[in-house]
C-alpha cells in the first residue's frame, strides 16, 4: 500500500459511524487538509478489480483546507472498499480497505 500522494499527500481515517442497511449509499466528509487540490475521487468493493465512476462528478474538486460531502452509492453491500485520489498537481493515492461502514469522515493531510 503506498500512503503518499507522488506530491507529499497522506490518508489518515478517522472513523465513527453507525452501519448502514446493506446496499443503501454511504455518505461521509471528505476533508482536504492537504496543500493539494482533489480532483478525482474513485472507489470500489475491495474485493473487485476496477474502479468505479469519479464520486466528485464532473465539476467535483476538493480544494485544499475544504471538506465536502461524498456518497457512494454503487450498490454493494460490502464494507471494505479501496479509495483512489487523483491531485490537480498529478498526484495519486490509492488507500486499500477502508471500512466505509464505521466512515463518517476522511481526512487527507500532507505527509510528515
């Protein structure tokens, strides 16, 4: 698992939440505590291969020292699911089981 952005962003978690019915959306705060903007934001079941459609949608970006409110709404009743942020400034991150069950916000902060 690579916890670093290519530019100097890490994930940090913080969870706590009640469990939601299966298969209903799972909404939670994404918060950019980072010096890079979010541009793209893509999810998927753990336990499948490709990634889903860009959660912040077409005009979705997460400027940095903002939050915003993401759902994922795919369908699935799973709890683990692999998260990929890609920065305006060619960044990636790929964080792999989150618990978006437990989820009610995810912090991205610039690495130590």
């Amino acid at each position: 698992m690579n916890p670093y952005f290519k530019g100097g962003l890490a994930a940090l978690a913080l969870a706590a939440s009640a469990m939601p019915a299966a298969a209903e959306p799972v909404a939670f705060t994404l918060i950019n505590n980072s010096s890079q903007s979010v541009h793209f934001f893509y999810t998927t079941p753990s336990n499948e291969d490709n990634w889903g459609a860009d959660v912040l949608g077409e005009n979705g970006t997460i400027e940095p020292d903002t939050m915003g409110t993401v759902t994922i709404g795919d369908g699935s009743d799973e709890c683990f699911y692999d998260f990929r942020f890609e920065s305006a400034e060619g960044g990636v991150l790929d964080v792999r089981e989150v618990d978006i069950c437990s989820l009610s916000e995810y912090t991205l902060t610039d690495a130590q």
